[in-house]
C-alpha cells in the first residue's frame, strides 16, 4: 500500500472502516517497532499500539487530514510511552511505601513483643523464690504438679495453690504495664 494520502484521511474521518484497516496495516509495522524501541517490551508495546489506534478511531473526526498524520501517530505513541513509565514510577513508588509500611509494622510488633516478654520476666523476677521455682520448674521444664510436690518435698495441692497465685500476679502486673 502506497502513503496514506489525504484522501484516505478524509475517509476515516467519516467513519470508512476500510480506509482505518489500510491505515492501520500501513502503519502498524513501523509503529509496533517504534513502540518496541521506547517500552523494551514487545507485549506492552502491542498494546500500546492497539490502544492509540482505538483513541484514533474514536476521535477520527478530529483528524487533520491536511495535517502530517505520520508525526501526530509516532507523537501519540511517544507520548503514551511517557505515560506509561510515569505510572511504573509511581507504581515502584507506592510498592516501595506498602514494603516501608509492612517493615515498620512488623518491628513494632517485634518491639511490642520484646516488651511484653521484659514485663513477663520483670513480673517474674517479682515473685517470692518458692513461686519462681515452682512456676519454671511447671513451664520451662513441664513437670506436673505431682514431680514438683515430690522434687520440693511439699504438697501437691501447696504447688497447685502457688501456680495460681503466681500466674495471677503475674497476669495483674502484665495487665497492668501494657495499659
């Protein structure tokens, strides 16, 4: 097919779908390569080239036929490259805040967690040293009631009874420091 002349211009500006199929064949080569030179992505650049095209179809009663239709197809398309790396940018801009977010989220639950275990030890470290013994022999090591009793040769109710005594303060005084 010879130049798009204005001829054909003025036809698709009247809404001749065959005179928009041989403009676009005519210039669909070069503008696919065109596209591809700027994006460095054949997809995205077929694409591009769909939807300039579109834009053209639906604004083709605003073409100039007289105009250079060359340099305003290649501009469009320049330009909606452009477009194109300015919503990557800010899409890399706004992933890199979601990841800052999600960073600074997850320390605070790290520097939350680190001082709940510090009130937890503190509570602790404040209870009388038969609790203490009785409570890490009971969690840290898992020894029943019964292996306690017999290890510190008291009753097994006496070991029962200061369980819950030292988990209730040790509840009261965590309570208490987180609020």
């Amino acid at each position: 097919m010879a130049y798009p002349d204005e001829k054909t211009l003025l036809k698709v500006t009247q809404g001749d779908e065959a005179a928009f199929a041989e403009l676009y064949n005519y210039y669909k080569v070069p503008a696919l390569r065109f596209s591809i030179s700027l994006l460095k992505d054949e997809e995205e650049a077929e694409n591009m080239l769909q939807d300039v095209f579109v834009k053209i179809w639906l604004k083709k009663e605003q073409i100039k036929p007289d105009l250079n239709f060359n340099s305003y197809l290649f501009t469009c398309l320049r330009n909606m490259a452009f477009d194109h790396f300015k919503k990557m940018e800010k899409s890399e801009f706004l992933r890199k805040q979601y990841m800052e977010i999600m960073k600074a989220s997850v320390d605070d639950e790290k520097e939350e967690k680190e001082r709940r275990i510090f009130m937890v030890q503190t509570a602790v470290e404040s209870l009388s040293l038969k609790r203490k013994q009785i409570l890490r022999l009971n969690i840290e090591e898992g020894k029943s009631y019964q292996e306690i009793a017999e290890f510190l040769r008291i009753s097994k109710n006496t070991v029962k009874n200061q369980l819950v005594k030292a988990k209730q303060i040790l509840r009261e005084k965590v309570d208490f420091a987180a609020v």
